[in-house]
C-alpha cells in the first residue's frame, strides 16, 4: 500500500494541467478561395477590383497585407444592365482598374462582376447603386460641447437605407498627390429621418490644428447598398470582439459567390463643415 | 439480517380493502421511493415520497412481495396481517453492508414490469462506487454515463438530453428547480452526493406531473436523516472536503440531515496568483412526524461559486471577476386521507444570481462595471395520490409560481469621463399548471399512463396557456419481455441565454415575451425492456423529438447585453435581450441500447447512444440547418463495479463519443474597409472564417478512469475509506477547444487544439461516524 501512495503522491504533484496538440487535417483540408473586394460609386473616378487567393488553414494573414499575393492573371469583368461588359486591366500593388469613363457607375444600375482565373476558379457577384445621395440641404450639424456634434439629415426615401459616414483630412502639397487620413463610421437605419450622435474629435482637431499647414477636411455621407453596411459592420465587429469571452462568433459577411471579399456600391454627399 | 419490521396503526380505518403506508429503510427510517410492492399478480411502486396504497385481494393466503434495489426483499401473508388495519410501515434492510456481504444478491424492480420508459435511476452508492475527475463524486457526470444523456465538452458536468439544450432540462432538488448546477465553470455539479437519497432522471414519456422544460426531468430529493442514531460523514480530498451531520430530534419521530462543502484551491492560489477560484454549498433537512398520516419536512440549499482577479502596479489597481450562486427553499406537508388519499404540499423557493464585475484605479481615477442577471421563484404547489382500485391509480395537482426575473441590470462609474450609470430591469411573471395522471392496468399485460397537464404563463403584456397530452404504453410479451410506448408534448416558458463560448457561467434566464414565444416539443419514443433470470436488464428505445421556437444568440452578440455605441464610454446602455437573439426550431432522433449487470461480484453497465441533432435558424447559417453544437453520432459508455473482496471495491468507466459539431475558423483572409482616396483598399482587418455553422467536426473523445476503494471498519462502528483513483488512465489527449495559430518558425497557420486533462490520479479520505 505505501508504494503504491508514495507514487500516486509523485504523480499528482507532478502533473501538468494543459497540453496542446496539432490537429491532422487530413483529407478534411478544404480548397482554396478567391477573395474579391471592389467598391464602386457614381463619384470616384476610378473602379478597381482587388483579387487574391485565400487557403484554408495554411497561410498567415498580416493585418498590414494590402496589395502583397495579387493575382495577377485573372480575367475580370463588370457588365452593366445593358450586358456591356466592361475588362478591367490589372496594375501592380493597385489591383484591376478601370476609369469611371470606360465603365460609367450610374445611380439606380446593377452592375455583374466576374473574375476568373487560369486555373479553373471561378467567382461572381452583383450590387445595385443607390438611387439617391443625401439631400444636403437637409444636414444639420449641431455642436453639443467640445468636440461633440449632432448630426443629422432626412431619409433618402422611406423604406431602410443604409448610410456610412466618412471624415477626411486630406493633406495638400504643390505638386505631390494627396495624403489622405480618414476616419469611417456606419449606420444602419429605418425609415425615420436620422439624428445620430457621432464624435469628430479628428476632424475637428484637423480642421482648426492642420488647416493653416495645408490641410483640408471634408465630411462625406454616403448612402450606400446593403452590401457595403453588412460587410463593413461585420467586419469590424468581428475585429473589435476577437478577444471578448461573452461575444458569440460573427461571421463576416460576403456576397462573392464562390468566394470571400464583398463588391459593394455607395453614392456619396460631400460637405465642408 | 433483519428482514422486515412491521409496525401497524390498528387504530386506524375498518376492515381493510385497501392496504397504505410507507416503505422506509430499517434504523434510519429513510423513506424510500420507487419499491415494489406485489401483490399476487398486480404490482405497484412507492411514489416518490415513500408511499403506498394497494388493493389487497380477498383471499389471505396471497403473498405480498416487498423489494427495492438495494435492499432484502420482504415478503408478508396477507392473512398475517390484522383484520382491522389499513395502514403499514415496512422496513427493508440494506443488502450493502461493506464489511459483511460479498456475493449481492438483490432483488431488483422487472424494468419490463414498469410503464414508465426513458427512465434512468441511480443510486448514491452507485455514485459512490464510480471513478471521477479528482475524486469529487458527482451525480451528474454519474448521469452522463447512461445512454440519452451527453456531456458537451472535456469534464464539464452539463447535461444534453436527446438533442435538448441544457436549459431544457428541468433540475429538482426536494421539489425545487435550481438554474445553475455547476461549481467551478461546469467542471462539478453543486449536487452533495453524501446528502442525497433518490435520483431519477426522465428523458422522455414525461408522466404529466413534470412540465416546464422539453427534454428531461431530473428529480433529486434529499435524505431525511437517521432516525436511529447521530451519525455523520466526512470526507478529504483534492478539490475539497466535505462534513455531512445526520440524526434523530425525537428519536423515530423526527430526524436532520446537514451537509457541507467547501475547496480550499483560493486559500493557496490568492497569495501566489492574486486569482481565486472557489466554491461552497451547504444542504440542510429537518422534518417532524407529527403523527402517521401526517408529517412536515423542511429542507434548503445553498452554494456559491467565486472566480476573481486582482493585480497591482504602484498606484494603479484591477479587480475582476464573477460570483453565481443559488438559493432553495422546500417547506413541504404529507397528509394522508382516511380513504387512502395521498397529499403533498410544497412551499418553494428558489433563487439564482450571477454577476460579473471590473474594477480599477487609473491615475487615481475609479473605473466600476457591474453587470447582474437573476431569477427568483416563489411557488406554491399541491398534488394527491389516490387508488381508485387494484388497477388504477391517480394523481393530480395544482401548482403556481411567480417568477422574477432580472436579466441585465448594472452599474456603472468612469471617473475619467465623468460618467455614472444604474440600470434595472425586473419582469414579473407568473406560472400556473394543472395535471392528472392515471396508472391503469387494462389487463395483466396491457398498462397505460395517461394524462393531460394544462400550463399557464403570463408576463404583463401577454398570456399564453396550452395543454399538454401524455401517453406512456406497456404490453407484456411474457413476464420478462415488454414493449413500450409514449408520447409527450411540453411547453416551456423560460428561455436560458447561454454564452456557446469555453463555459463561462453566463446564464441569463429570461421569460418569453410576445415576441419569443413558449418552446414546445413533441416527442415519441417506442422500445423494448428484458429482465434477464439473474436480474439482468436490457432495453433498447428509439425516439424522434420535434422542437419549436428555441432561442439562440444571434451572431456577434455581446452576452452583456451593453452597447458601446459608437463613441466612447459615454454611450455605454443596457441594450434589450430580445434584440439579441433569434428564434428556431430543432429536431432530434436516435436510438439508445443499456444493458445492466445488477447482481453479482460485478455489476455495472453498457450503454450506447446513436443519434442526430439538427437546429434551424432564420438569422443563423443563412437559414440553412445545421447539426447543433452537442450533436454527437456515438456515444458508448461501460461502467464496471467489482466487490473484490469484502474491503476493496474496484471501479472503472470506460467512455467514447464521436467529437463535436464546432464553430471554428476554416479560412483567414484580409478585408478591406471603403478607401475614400479613391483607389486601392483601405484599413485592412484579419477575417476568421467560420464556413457552415457548426461544420467542423472534433476529434474523437474516449477516456477509461479507475478507482479502489479500501475499507476498513474501525472501533465504534466508524468505516473508513481510502480511495486512490485515475482520471484518463491511458492519457488520452482529448480537446478541450480548439483554436488556429501560427505553427513556430513557418509562415503557416495550423488547427490546433487543448486538452485540459492528462493522466490525473486523485486520493480520497473518508470517514463515516
């Protein structure tokens, strides 16, 4: 008996509690997929389409991956609602790009996108753009205190629509392209006119701070598809609950048939507060 | 060994036609429910108080049959009874006597004699008997033994019923729902098996005296206490140690039970870790036997679980963590009527609450999250137990309950941003239910349960009701051979907001609203039951449940309930739970097989479960079904218990199951918000992918545990125990859950998964006085 004790007594203070172990895949592994982002509005100049492959399990994603594993040699297509279709080039670290003139993004219109690839992938979606973009006349901005601002604006229609709120400091230099320093914000909305709080510490620390050095700052409202909401919504939720123990997981949302990324549409209204 | 004492009340009644009174265990006078009672070729069961009444036959020379697993039969001469008396008391002895029996043989209940199917009985010492994670016995991982019955995840004691959520499960202790079974995250229930006397769970053909939960009913009473003699228990081991204190008031007349446990874990991990992780729970019984037909018990338990936090770095301070705890309060009132009429009258209470808090001094500033969630009952409830001849029985009843529930409430102070907040919001409900039920022997083979239960609910702004039909079947093939029917249809008003992440204690009961409507199920079952000559039992049993309006979080929701808006603290608010959750519907069907070996050196069990679990939910996976998280396709388990020799029992369980359905990150991909630059991407976040809902199927669990146990009687009548045991003998590696990560010095991401427990040996002491 004594033996027996001793040993027991070794082995239970001897224990570790966790283990980790590698899970073999095996035949369960799953194929790639392609990973398409494309957004488009009536008001940017140009359409670009970004196309990369994603694998299952196998490869690490950086958060800074932007423009990295591009596929190149795909064949990428935006048809309108006449079936004109429209190729996109495609352009080292940008993706594949057209200008607004080939390929006119008109309000009310859906718009087809196709890409496919040599080796058999093949992945499609569609969006529609809004109809209209916000009344400006119907904005209102409303300083609550320091920094605090109410803002709001009349429905585009009744019905739900979705808007998205952007704040932009662009920098100015003579002869140099713009730098941009943005901030993004989102709402999903009934058939009610908005009045929605928001905080603009940046653009109002921008504008007073940085606007004698060159800086300029712009607020956008964007009346946008669902699309645009849903992916932009999931997408930073899941970003913001990763590490939360009471959230429940949150796909992030998709409408690539075959694929992940989103192909959105937004029409925008641009203010100078 | 004695065989029975029998103690009549001549005073009592006329000339018998009907014989009642209690079956009780000899010297402690524990009552003892579900003992058979023959009487030539009709049989009856003590209901669950220790109660009988049967129609005696006109001829004396017929036998009366006493037995109860467990216990030496007793067998009695009508004609040696007293003309005049209707009432007994019958003793059984226990045939378990550690230090005197080798060879058990008992005399056991004929599972195909009896109507009820998808029953499972367990008896403490069966538990006591059984290997465990560290030692701690625990009835409800003794229950996951039992096919139906699945556990979700590595040492959690959670129970899933035929495909039913954990909420669907209705957990009486002495007639008292408890909402919150678990110690220590789920790895223990807070049930104290040395306080315990009956454990009956019912996965399915509910008798219409249960209602309020789909899926099973778990009805767990408490002992009375020894009549006879002070005599307690305690014990030591890993996780905690426990006193249990039992004795007379009035010898024979009135008797109390107290039982306590308590970890000591906190007591060494604060001053190294500054984290705490503890529980307690105490049980307490007294009851009075006032005279023979009437007799007033009182009985309550409460417990608390602690996890908490605290660091310190010069000035700056956190403090974190969670409590849950429960509170249940029986006062209950056995009368018996001169006709043989049964009455049990309960005033209940039960309470549960959960809180979860962050405090921190920053730059002198104080930071204080509270979130609270409770539920308090208070009912009231009445049901009587009669003959209406040698073939029918009846009970019926009445019960009602007000509920108060208190799903999020808070407080809340940022000192940083000036900010204070308190938010409460209480929902008072109350639920009603009426029942009947008949026992009736249509013929010597044919006997049927049937009965109607009509239940109420009703929140301030709506009322819902429904009747619930109950059918259980039984026809007799020959006298060891049945086959078995039942139907059952259950509403369920209360509905259990559960985090599906790694088991924290986030229960959030709520009731259903206009908007979330009652749970309902329906299900059918059908099988067969053989007793075997040695007493051996099989049964095999199909069964299909249908289940509508169950609740799930909808994706991405934040179990606290609170928006951040879209600022800063400033926008922190209770947001309401029904804007968390989504409603569906589930449906469940399998197949389960138990053999038990009752007799002998060795007794134990087999069972095996086969089964599919499927739920539906508009806002979930598209709208498409998806397998729920414990469906599980196999489930096996084998449970041996060996009497080696008259001190040493040997013990060993042997459990495999198919792995989960999981919710797991298949893909990793870059995702872009809008750039307003104009071209390219902007800010660019990780994406987890998670496929279909549920897609991922774990790896397979199976794990063999042992225990011995060495007995050794001492001066006094005092036995004492060592146990030594082995949790996970051979070292399975089993999940516990999984996550992807970078596998070191490859730019490769890999599925990985933790095991929480390897090879863990545990000791035991334990002494009973």
């Amino acid at each position: 008996m004594k033996p027996l004790f001793y040993c027991l007594m070794i082995l239970i203070f001897s224990t570790g509690c966790s283990r980790e172990k590698e899970v073999l895949l095996g035949n369960r592994t799953l194929p790639k997929k392609l990973l398409i982002q494309s957004y488009i509005s009536p008001q940017d100049s140009v359409v670009t389409v970004t196309v990369r492959f994603t694998e299952a399990l196998t490869r690490i994603i950086h958060s800074n991956e932007g423009y990295t594993d591009l596929v190149d040699n795909a064949v990428v297509i935006i048809s309108g609602n006449g079936n004109q279709q429209y190729p996109l080039t495609f352009k080292k670290y940008v993706g594949y790009i057209s200008s607004s003139n080939s390929i006119p993004i008109m309000p009310d219109s859906t718009y087809f996108l196709s890409v496919r690839t040599p080796d058999g992938y093949h992945a499609e979606s569609f969006c529609r753009v809004p109809v209209k973009n916000v009344d400006p006349a119907t904005v209102v901005i409303k300083e609550l205190k320091d920094k605090l601002f109410d803002l709001s604006w009349n429905n585009v229609d009744t019905g739900i629509h979705y808007y998205c709120l952007i704040n932009n400091v662009v920098y100015v230099e003579v002869n140099q392209p713009p730098r941009y320093d943005n901030s993004i914000t989102w709402y999903g909305i009934s058939n009610h006119n908005l009045s929605v709080r928001i905080s603009m510490h940046n653009l109002q620390l921008s504008t007073k701070k940085y606007l004698s050095r060159g800086y300029e700052a712009d607020l956008w409202i964007c009346h946008t598809d669902f699309n645009f909401y849903e992916f932009t919504r999931t997408l930073t939720q899941q970003d913001r609950d990763n590490n939360n123990p009471f959230s429940e997981p949150l796909p992030v949302y998709t409408n690539i048939k075959n694929g992940f990324g989103v192909f959105a549409a937004l029409n925008k209204t641009i203010l100078y507060p | 060994m004695i065989g029975a004492l029998l103690l009549f009340n001549s005073s009592i009644g006329q000339q018998r036609k009907i014989l009642q009174g209690y079956v009780k265990e000899v010297k402690s006078g524990e009552t003892l429910q579900g003992a058979s009672i023959s009487v030539g070729s009709e049989n009856y069961l003590t209901n669950n108080y220790g109660f009988f009444s049967v129609k005696l036959p006109e001829s004396d020379s017929v036998k009366m049959l006493v037995s109860h697993a467990g216990y030496s039969p007793v067998e009695i001469m009508i004609g040696s009874l007293p003309k005049f008396s209707n009432f007994l008391t019958i003793e059984l002895s226990p045939t378990e006597d550690l230090l005197s029996e080798v060879t058990i043989k008992k005399k056991q209940n004929k599972i195909s004699h009896e109507v009820q199917m998808s029953k499972v009985q367990i008896t403490p010492q069966q538990i006591r008997d059984m290997p465990v994670l560290l030692g701690e016995k625990d009835v409800l991982k003794a229950l996951q033994l039992f096919p139906g019955v699945q556990k979700p995840r590595e040492g959690s004691a959670a129970l899933y019923v035929r495909g039913g959520g954990q909420d669907q499960n209705l957990i009486i202790l002495d007639e008292a729902p408890v909402y919150n079974v678990y110690h220590l995250f789920g790895f223990f229930s807070v049930f104290n098996n040395d306080a315990l006397s009956n454990i009956e769970l019912i996965k399915g053909g509910f008798p219409a005296r249960y209602g309020g939960r789909l899926s099973s009913v778990l009805d767990i009473q408490m002992r009375d206490g020894s009549k006879d003699e002070v005599k307690g228990t305690a014990g030591i081991g890993l996780v905690s140690s426990n006193l249990t204190i039992e004795g007379p008031v009035k010898k024979e007349k009135s008797s109390f039970i107290f039982s306590g446990r308590r970890t000591y874990a906190d007591l060494f991990l604060v001053p190294l870790t500054g984290q705490s992780a503890s529980f307690y729970d105490v049980n307490g019984k007294i009851n009075f036997e006032l005279n023979p037909r009437n007799k007033i018990f009182y009985s309550m338990y409460a417990g608390r679980d602690g996890f908490s936090r605290k660091e310190k770095s010069g000035t700056d301070k956190d403090h974190q963590g969670f409590n849950w705890g429960n509170q249940t309060a029986t006062f209950r009132w056995n009368h018996i009527f001169k006709r043989g009429i049964f009455l049990n009258s309960s005033l209940i209470y039960s309470n549960y609450h959960f809180k979860v808090f962050d405090a921190s001094i920053r730059n002198n500033k104080k930071y204080f999250l509270q979130y609270n969630s409770s539920i308090k009952d208070i009912g009231v409830k009445s049901a009587i137990d009669f003959s209406l001849g040698k073939n029918n029985q009846l009970k019926a009843g009445l019960l009602v309950t007000r509920h108060l529930f208190a799903p999020n409430a808070m407080v809340f102070t940022d000192e940083q941003i000036d900010s204070v907040k308190k938010e409460k919001n209480q929902i008072e409900t109350f639920e009603g239910a009426a029942f009947i039920e008949n026992d009736i022997n249509l013929n010597t083979n044919l006997k049927l349960n049937a009965g109607l239960r009509y239940s109420a609910f009703s929140t301030k702004d709506k009322f819902y009701s429904g009747f619930e039909p109950r059918l259980s079947w039984l026809y007799k093939l020959n006298n060891n051979l049945s086959i078995k029917a039942s139907f059952a249809s259950m509403n369920q008003y209360i509905h259990l907001l559960s985090n599906s992440g790694i088991g924290l204690p986030t229960d959030l009961w709520v009731p259903v609203t206009e908007k979330t409507k009652p749970q309902q199920s329906t299900q059918y079952a059908l099988g067969i039951a053989k007793d075997f000559k040695n007493g051996n039992a099989l049964t095999i049993e199909g069964y299909f449940k249908n289940m509508k309006n169950i609740i799930a979080y909808k994706n991405g929701a934040d179990f606290l309930l609170l928006s951040t808006g879209s600022g800063s603290g400033q926008d922190l608010r209770p947001v309401s739970w029904e804007n968390n959750i989504t409603v569906g519907k589930g449906w469940s069907y399998g197949a389960e097989l138990l053999f038990q070996k009752k007799q002998g050196r060795l007794t134990g069990w087999i069972g095996y479960t086969l089964s599919w679990t499927f739920n539906q939910f508009d806002s979930l996976n598209n709208g498409k079904s998806f397998y729920a998280r414990y469906d599980r396709r196999h489930d096996i388990s084998i449970v041996g218990i060996l009497k080696i020799k008259e001190n040493k029992t040997l013990s060993a369980t042997w459990v495999f199951g198919t792995g989960n359905a999981l919710n797991i990150p298949l893909y990793e991909y870059a995702g872009s918000l809008y750039n307003p630059s104009g071209t390219g991407l902007a800010y660019t976040f990780v994406v987890n992918d998670f496929g279909e809902r549920n897609s991922f199927r774990g790896a397979v669990y199976h794990r063999l545990d042992i225990s011995m146990q060495f007995y050794k009687k001492k001066r006094k009548n005092r036995v004492r125990t060592w146990e030594l045991g082995l949790y996970n003998a051979y070292n399975k590696a089993n999940p516990f859950y999984y996550y992807t990560n970078r596998s070191v010095g490859s730019d490769t991401r890999k599925l990985y998964y933790t095991t929480l427990f390897p090879i863990i040996p545990s000791i035991k002491y334990q002494l009973k006085f």
